[in-house]
C-alpha cells in the first residue's frame, strides 16, 4: 500500500467517525425512531417498540452512500 492510498484510507476513516460522532450528538434531535409508521405499543406494565420506517429510511441512506463511495 502506498502512501497516498494510505492517506485516502485515513480520510475516510476520520470523516466516517466525525459523522458517526455529529449523528449521535445530534441523535436526541433528529427525527429517527418517531417517524409515522413506527409501531409503538404500550400497554398495563409492558411496552413495545419497533421503528420499522426508521430502520427503512436507514437502510435506503446508507445503502445510496455506500454504493456512491464503492463504485469510484
């Protein structure tokens, strides 16, 4: 591995974790697991919930992202 290749790789990586860190610092504000279609059951003790329509938008984002950055 050569070292430009080797560069590209970190600055990947760091912005990988700088988007992974301002995803989780904006995390509380950001719409995911409240969006409508998200099953929330509550019942006498129990609960349950399932954010079926965040996990698909989730899905839908990074699958684009990721075949934008594989196919370069």
């Amino acid at each position: 591995m050569d070292v430009s290749a080797l560069g590209r790789l970190l600055l990947v990586v760091g912005i990988a974790v700088a988007a992974v860190g301002g995803f989780l610092a904006l995390g509380g504000r950001l719409p995911f697991g409240r969006l409508p279609g998200d099953i929330s059951v509550q019942g006498q003790g129990t609960s349950f919930f399932f954010p079926i329509v965040s996990c698909i938008v989730l899905s839908v984002v990074l699958t684009v992202v990721l075949n934008i950055i594989i196919r370069r």
